[in-house]
C-alpha cells in the first residue's frame, strides 16, 4: 500500500505587519543565454517583503527585433481572479495583465516547498538576428502592486528585469513550454456557472457569471454553447436566451486543450429584475390600457343614458 | 472575412484560417503570432514565411549551424519516466488548522470561491481536511461568522499544494469580528465597540485617530468582547476602526476588517460599497459587475471617488471579499 506523505506548514497568519515596506516585482528566467530559435519561459514574481498586497498591474516591454512573446500563462499564479485576458502586443514589445488575490497575498509561509510568488509566466521565442546580443526584458514603470489595506493604496515598489544573452545558434534541445503543455492531462478546475439577474446591470438581463483556475498549463478561454455551436465568451456574458429553456452550458479549456464543463444549477437563478425603462414602459402600457377600458365604458354608458332617455317611437 | 462556416475552429496555416462567430475576427490559425500548442504548433512567429525559423505549418526550423560548428546530439530517453500522470492511489490533499470564534463556523474559500463550511470548538479551533486536489499554487481563505452573525475579513494563505501528499497548514488565526452600536456618533456620546475572537484572548483596537491612540479589551470565556470609547477626544471624521487579537506571542492575529464610524453632527454623502447587487457578500458576481464598469467614471465602482474605476478600487473589492 502507498501512502501519502506529509509536509507541514505554518501560516502564521497573525503577523500581518504593520510597517511600511517596499514590494518587488522581478522577472527571471531558468538560464540568461539563449540562442536563435530557442522558446523559454519568463516567471513574472511579485515579492511582499512584509507588505500584505491584493492586487498588481504589470507591464513588460521587450525588444522585438531579438525576442517575441508567444504565449502567457496563469498556470501557477498566486491570482485567482484576472481584470480581462492578458495581452500580448508583438509590434510594441509589451505584455501587460493585472489580476488579484482575494484576501491579499501576505508572502511565503514557513514550510511552503514553493516559493508561491509567481504571478504569470510569459513564454519568449527568441528571434535575433545572426550576430551575439543581449536582451533586456524590463517592467515598466507604469507597473502597479496595491496594498491589502481596503483603501487602495499603491505599494512601494521595486522592477527588476533580467538581461540576456542571445547567441546565433539554438543552446537546448527542446521546447520547455511545448512539454509543459504536453504533460497537462488535467483539465481546469472544476467551477460553478451563477445565472443573476440585477436591476441596473445589463437593464436586468439574465448574464451568466464564472471564473475558474487552471494549476497546470494554465487557463486559455471559455465557451458558451449557444444557436448550436460553441462560441468563445468572457465572464459576464448577457445570456442569448433570456427564458432560461436551453440550458447554459459553459466550458473552460485549458493551453493543452483539457475540458471542463461548468456546473450550472437552475434552481439557484434568482427571478427575472426589471430595469427602469421596462418598467416605466409596462405601467405606462397598462395606464392606457385602463384609460382605454374608461372612457370605453363611458361612452358605453353615455349611449345606453342616451338610448334609455330617448321617447319611444 | 473568411469564409465557410463561422465557428472559429483552427486553420492550419493563414489561407485556412476560419471566421470566429459574428466575423468580427478569426479563430486561432497558424500565422497569428500565438503559440497554440494545444493544435500542435512548436512555433507561430506571425507570417508565412518559410524562410525563417517557423515554416508555414508552425514547425521549427532550426537554424543552420554555422560553419565548423559541432553537430547537436538528439535528447536521450529517460528510462521509467512516466510524463505528467499522477496516480490515483496517490492522496494529494490539504489540512488547515487555525483559530476563529468559539463554536460558530468558518467558510473555507480555495482561489476564491467558496468549497466548505467548518465548524470551530469551544476554543474557537477549526480544522479544514480537503478531498483530493490538483496539485500546484493554491489560495485559501477563511471567512468566520460569530455567534452574532457578523462575519470577519477574509484571511488568506498562498501555498504549494504538494503532489502526492497531505499538507498541512497550522496558525491559520482569524482577526476579531468587529460591530459598533452606530456608525455616526455626535462628539461626546458613547461608542461601543464589540466583538468575537478566541475566549480570554487581549483584543487590541486601532481607532484610527490623529492622536495615534490603540485601547484594548479582555475576551471573556465565550470569547465576547466589548469596549466603550469616549468620543469627545476624537478629532472630527471618519475612523476606521479595526481590531486584532493575542493569545500569547506566537498567537495573535493582524488588523482585520475596519468599520468605519463617523465623529461628528453633519455627516458626508455615503460612499458606494464592493457589495454591489446588495446580497449582503463580496463575490464573483459583484466582481463581474465591476468589470462592466472598468476604466469608467461610474460612482457606484469607483469606491476610493478619484474618478475612474481602476485597479485601486478592485484591491479595495479584494480586501472585501466573502466569497
């Protein structure tokens, strides 16, 4: 019989500081020379030094004429939850994403095996030119960490990146996001689709509502099955079928390709909320209704006075 | 654009690419500048060029080695690797220990959705044991309702879930839940402050005051605590008061959730709250709400008011957060 084995940890979850320190953002890469035509990956780290913090945009410049951004992962962020997809631009030479942690990240705990500090992880395709270079990938100034303080404060920050060297020929072997992708049998998390409906939000249409993870290769989008094809979709998304009848049938799918279908319960929808406009347009519908109903039965009653005070002939 | 049907499938080079649905842009396709690997590209420099180090089908091409360069050998097999299979006899779990209120509960959220409801003993002790996981970077967080139903802040542990093992994660301690007998006070009337934290344990509470003033109250056996502050030395405001407690020195909280309590006779128009449908939690819904209002002036998002919806007011939702 196998059995599993034991790592303990301690939280120490009650030495929340109080002292103002800086937080630090670095890149760095599993080696610093890399030759034409080699893909590796850039682990984007954010470093609390004693400062609890929540939530960071980050932006990475990188020179287009030797490296290219192919791909970013989430695979092993600390951020459960992502303003929008992280964006790559391969004109400008820049990756940005922001993202959160709810509850804030308070740093490594005593006896983590992991440094449980990445935030996302870019993958480079090294395409310079012939002759030997370096490469600076940089985080730009314009990169933000906030402080777990529910006031929104900025954190002093440090940017660190990393140079490289990039030589004219390949220096490995093979493609370490290939065979990270290739090794994820996993499919995301599993994650619960929430069908609301708010008075103000979407003039109270039904939107569905969902986030998962991926701790592998990461997630990549989500589906909606709707008009009997599956489309890509974002959360939240305005439900085509506002009677609820078909269904709502949303999948995450993974860098590698894995499924996961979300579970929806349609007993928890709550009842259909009406916007203002709709409901002005209802009484208003109904007013005339009753104002057509009166003066129908007034000039119904007029004529039978009229026909009941007339002499016979 | 494109043509055939729009369901946005892979093309395998930029002449097959395929119509997203709507046809307002294409589906992934080889030549798009993005790596998919899951479609078996092991490149995708964003052309179709052959002559370079991606051919047109997304293969590499490696480039010629440069004269009297030594040739490259091929990636030996490693004998009994099995790649990225995890037994299923293998247990990979996680147990969380920690201290909230006497016998209330603890809502256990993993990346931020709820999965548990524990129960804590008279000591206010709690104990979490998962079922299997996927291993990989993890967040926990723990959100605990009082015996009055005031919920606290959310506490929260990043760790390592480690393949094929139990982990265990200790001195997960919860702040004092915190409640105030009203949240606009004329000077000089009475203010209580009260709560729960571990029975007998010292609760420390940070009133946020110019004069930088801590007070501190005893939890009795049931782990209640209650406090009564002066407010005619207060300066005019809001404050934002919060508490912590300790047990002893290796057990003790940070600063948890802050209620804020205005100080004066005419109070300020309210500020909007991370709560945004009113269900009374901070959750995926609010925060899908929030997106909708991004980059936007709209009031009812922009909770620290500097005008735009931006990543200060989503740190402010997170620090909220109920799940």
């Amino acid at each position: 019989m196998r059995r599993s084995l034991s790592v303990a940890m301690l939280a120490l979850a009650g030495l929340i500081p109080l002292t103002a320190n800086a937080a630090t953002l670095s890149i760095d890469t599993p080696k610093t020379s890399y030759g034409r035509g080699d893909t590796f990956i850039a682990t984007v780290r954010l470093d609390n030094d004693n400062e609890c913090v929540n939530a960071a945009q980050v932006e990475i410049d990188y020179p287009t004429n030797l490296l290219r951004a192919v791909d970013f992962s989430r695979g092993d962020s600390i951020f459960s939850l992502w303003v929008g997809d992280p964006q790559i631009d391969t004109e400008k030479g820049t990756v940005t994403f922001s993202g959160g942690v709810p509850g804030g990240y308070c740093g490594r705990i005593a006896g983590d095996p992991a440094q449980s500090n990445i935030i996302g992880e870019i993958v480079f395709t090294v395409v310079g030119n012939d002759a030997e270079n370096k490469a600076a990938v940089n985080l730009a100034a314009s990169s933000r960490v906030y402080l777990h303080d529910g006031l929104g404060t900025p954190a002093l920050l440090n940017l660190k990146g990393v140079t490289l060297s990039l030589m004219p020929v390949p220096t490995q072997d093979s493609n370490p996001w290939l065979a990270q992708v290739g090794d994820d049998a996993t499919p995301p998390e599993s994650f619960a689709v929430q069908v609301e409906s708010t008075r103000d939000v979407f003039g109270g249409k039904y939107y569905a509502v969902f986030s998962t993870v991926d701790k592998q290769s990461g997630l990549d989008h989500y589906e909606i099955f709707e008009d009997g094809v599956w489309n890509r979709v974002s959360s939240p998304h305005v439900l085509k079928d506002q009677t609820l009848n078909s269904g709502v049938m949303i999948r995450a799918i993974d860098k590698a390709g894995n499924i996961r279908l979300g579970d929806y319960d349609a007993k928890s929808v709550p009842p259909r909320q009406y916007s203002f406009a709709e409901m002005f347009s209802f009484y208003l519908l109904l007013g005339i209704a009753v104002l057509a109903i009166i003066i129908r039965l007034y000039f119904a009653r007029h004529a039978a006075r009229e026909n009941s005070a007339s002499p016979a002939s | 654009m494109g043509a055939g049907n729009n369901i946005g499938s892979y093309g395998s080079s930029t002449a097959q690419r395929v119509c997203a649905p709507g046809c307002n842009s294409y589906g992934p396709y080889c030549g798009d500048g993005i790596l998919q690997a899951r479609f078996g590209e092991q490149c995708d420099d964003g052309n179709s060029d052959n002559n370079d180090l991606c051919d047109t089908s997304c293969h590499t091409i490696p480039p010629a080695p440069p004269p009297g360069a030594p040739s490259r050998g091929s990636t030996p097999d490693i004998p009994g690797a099995i790649p990225g299979v995890v037994s299923a006899d293998l247990q990979t779990r996680v147990v969380l220990k920690g201290k909230a209120f006497p016998l209330s509960s603890v809502k256990i959220l993993r990346d931020g959705a709820p999965v548990d409801v524990v129960r804590t003993d008279a000591n206010a002790d709690f104990i979490y044991t998962s079922g299997q996981l996927t291993p990989g970077t993890a967040t926990f967080g723990f959100v605990g309702t009082d015996r009055a139903n005031a919920q606290s802040f959310t506490t929260s542990v990043v760790f390592e879930i480690v393949q094929s093992a139990v982990t265990t994660v200790e001195n997960i301690f919860l702040p004092p839940t915190i409640s105030v007998s009203s949240t606009h006070v004329t000077p000089g009337d009475p203010l209580t402050i009260s709560g729960f934290t571990v029975p007998r344990a010292t609760v420390t509470i940070d009133l946020q005051d110019s004069s930088k003033a801590t007070l501190s109250a005893k939890a009795d056996d049931t782990g209640a605590w209650a406090l009564q502050v002066d407010t005619a030395s207060l300066a005019t405001g809001f404050h934002a008061i919060k508490a912590a407690f300790m047990l002893t020195p290796f057990i003790k909280s940070g600063f948890g959730k802050a209620v804020n309590v205005y100080i004066g006779r005419d109070i300020p128009s309210g500020a909007s709250s991370p709560d945004l449908n009113g269900d009374g939690k901070v959750n995926l819904i609010d925060f899908s709400i929030f997106l909708i209002s991004w980059n936007t002036s709209d009031v009812r998002t922009d909770f620290n008011h500097d005008g735009t919806t931006n990543l200060a007011d989503f740190s402010i939702m997170l620090f909220d957060w109920t799940g």
